[in-house]
C-alpha cells in the first residue's frame, strides 16, 4: 500500500479498536438507543446477506468479536445502520438483515403457541406483539423471506431452512375478510400471504 492507504488502514483499525473496547465493557447488547454521539463517517465494514461479516474487504472469522460488534448496532430512521458507542458512531453497509435467525422452537398450539429463534450473535427472541415476524415475497418468485424483529430497527432473516418450518406450523385466519396463512404466537397473529398465493 502507499503511505496514504497505510495511513488510511491504520485510521480504520484505531476506529475499529475503539469501537470494539466500548463493546467489550457492555454485557448484553448496549443501550445504543440512549446515545447520540456524533457521525465520524463511513467504515469499511459489512454485513453480507449470509451473515458474514467483512472488515476492509476480509471476513472478520472471530465468532467473539461478531458478537460483540453485534451489541452495539443500530438502525436509525434513515435507514443506515451504525456502530454505536458513547462517544462516535460509524455507518456500516447491510446487505440485507444484521442478523440470521438458525434456531427455531415451537411451543404450545394454536393461539396459544410461542415461537422463538435463536440469532448467529446468540440472540434470542420470542415472536410476539414488540418481536413481530413480517414476510417479504421474493422478486424472482421463490417464495417468502421471514424477518423477526429483534431490538430496535434491527432484524434476524430467518434463513430458508427455518422458513420452511414455519410454513410447516401455519394455519389459515381471516384477515380484512380474506384467508390468509400465517403464524400465531403469543396471542398475535403474524400473516404470511395470501391462503391461495403462497409459495414454500
């Protein structure tokens, strides 16, 4: 690299260290809500829609060090999604959700059924009226993309294995006078599609 590129790789590094100290002081995810520190910029970091994620183009393969940056995002109302500390916040690209939903568990029937899912940062959520589950269809016509709220504006895709599952636990309910396929838990009703449109 020439000296302006090291120079540049060396700022992001101490950027990324700083924000990594605030992360590992926190037990649990962060109250990122609360702060407003100032924008320092973008940094070379990414989150890929397999849930990989990318420091300057690398694949960051510490699981230890995902999780704690995990603790400190947020998605603000403008769409972006930052590292959040005390002190400075840095936006971060998303290719699709922070979060992938891997583990999934049904309990009780009917109304009464609870499902939760497990993240890949060792999240853990139970759908219901504050973690709601949304579905978007697919452009290219395969099927339905699950999204589980998990805190904030943050959300876990939950992946294609598990949406098969959830399929597997819909039942047909009357929504706005039509049928449509869904999910309850905790008393809520989450709808997937259409009963006659939906594809698995």
């Amino acid at each position: 690299m020439t000296g302006p590129d090291v120079q540049k790789a060396g700022d992001a590094t101490e950027r990324l260290a700083g924000v990594e100290a605030a992360a590992g002081r926190q037990s649990g995810p962060a109250p990122v809500e609360l702060w407003n520190p100032p924008f320092r910029g973008d940094l070379d970091m990414r989150i890929a829609a397999d849930g990989t994620w990318y420091y300057m183009g690398s694949p960051i393969t510490r699981a230890r060090m995902v999780r704690l940056f995990s603790t400190v995002l947020r998605r603000d109302e403008d769409g972006r999604t930052y590292l959040v500390t005390p002190t400075e916040r840095f936006a971060i690209t998303v290719d699709d959700a922070p979060f992938l939903a891997v583990r999934m568990s049904v309990a009780g029937r009917g109304r009464d059924q609870a499902v939760s899912f497990e993240t890949n940062v060792d999240d853990e959520v139970t759908v219901d009226e504050a973690h709601p589950l949304r579905f978007e269809r697919q452009g290219d016509g395969d099927g339905l993309k699950p999204y589980v709220l998990v805190r904030g504006r943050l959300e876990a895709l939950v992946t294609r294995a598990l949406a098969f599952d959830l399929v597997e636990v819909a039942v047909a309910e009357e929504v706005d006078g039509a049928p449509w396929l869904g999910v309850w838990s905790r008393g809520r009703f989450h709808p997937m599609a259409p009963s006659a449109g939906l594809e698995a």
